[in-house]
C-alpha cells in the first residue's frame, strides 16, 4: 500500500487562489462571508465574547444553552485529544509532539498560554452564535428544537433509560 502524503510533500496554491477565496468572484456570498474571511478569532479587535445585556437579556435563554453545549462539547474534546496525545507519547517513547503528520499539537497551544487558545475558541464560537442568533431573529430559520425544555432529552427517566 502507498504511504499517504504528509503536509510537507502537498504544495498548496497561494492563499489568494483557493477555492475558498475565489469563490466571491463565481457566486453571490451573503454579508456572513466576509465577516468570517476577516475574522481573527486571536485578535483583541475581535471582541466577540458575549456581553452582559446579551447573557441577562431576552436572549439569555440562547447564550446559556449555548454556551453550556459549548463547554461540555470542548471539554469532551480537551479530554479526548490529551487522552489520544497520552498514549501516542506512551507509544513512542515520550514524544508527544504531534506536529508531525499534519495533526494539530492542540494540547501544546493550550498549555503553552491558555487564557489565549481559550479565548479565541471562545470567541469564535461566540461570533457564530450571535450569527445565528441573528438568522433566528430575522426568519430565516428556528431556534434549535432540542432548545426546548420540552424536548425529551431534558427528561432525567429519558436520560436514565439511555445510560
């Protein structure tokens, strides 16, 4: 079987001739794509974080599931990316680096300055939610079903019967 190639032997076009960047000139983006090419989730200037009228206000209820889903969806991804780079490290004698293959040292960002890594994933999540919030707002679809606390998984013998 063939080797699959690593980051290193793909020579990628220039930023400016990806399929992504070029697309403006084929179709018509909506308003969303330019926010999202200029985004930079690790800049000051973002300031996407919610605010405290957002947290408190009419859209508390949005902002407090999402968030919540947020945390519990990162931490599982936290846990489960330091458990796969843990016994990578056992596996190759200490090594976890894991640079090498094209995968993400997720881990190293995250130890190496946290409040940074944290907040910008925050912060990109953050942007999308008020997106969407905005689409809600707007009509131009609903809020997420399972937001209900009618829906069945906010049920604890729903719960019980699927653990």
């Amino acid at each position: 079987a063939e080797a699959s190639p690593t980051d290193a032997d793909v020579q990628l076009p220039p930023f400016d001739q990806r399929p992504g960047t070029t697309d403006q000139s084929a179709f018509a983006e909506g308003s969303s794509a330019a926010f999202w090419r200029a985004f930079d989730p690790y800049s000051e200037a973002a300031d996407a974080l919610p605010t405290a009228a957002e947290l408190t206000g009419a859209d508390a209820r949005y902002w407090l599931y999402h968030l919540g889903r947020f945390g519990f969806f990162s931490g599982q991804a936290l846990l489960g990316v330091a458990a796969s780079q843990l016994a990578q490290g056992l596996g190759s004698g200490g090594d976890t680096a894991s640079d090498e293959g094209g995968q993400p040292n997720f881990l190293g960002r995250i130890l190496s300055d946290p409040s940074a890594e944290l907040r910008g994933r925050l912060q990109e999540a953050s942007a999308a939610f008020r997106q969407d919030l905005a689409f809600v707002r707007d009509g131009y679809f609903k809020e997420p079903y399972d937001m209900s606390p009618r829906h069945r998984q906010w049920s604890p013998s729903y719960v019980a019967d699927r653990s």
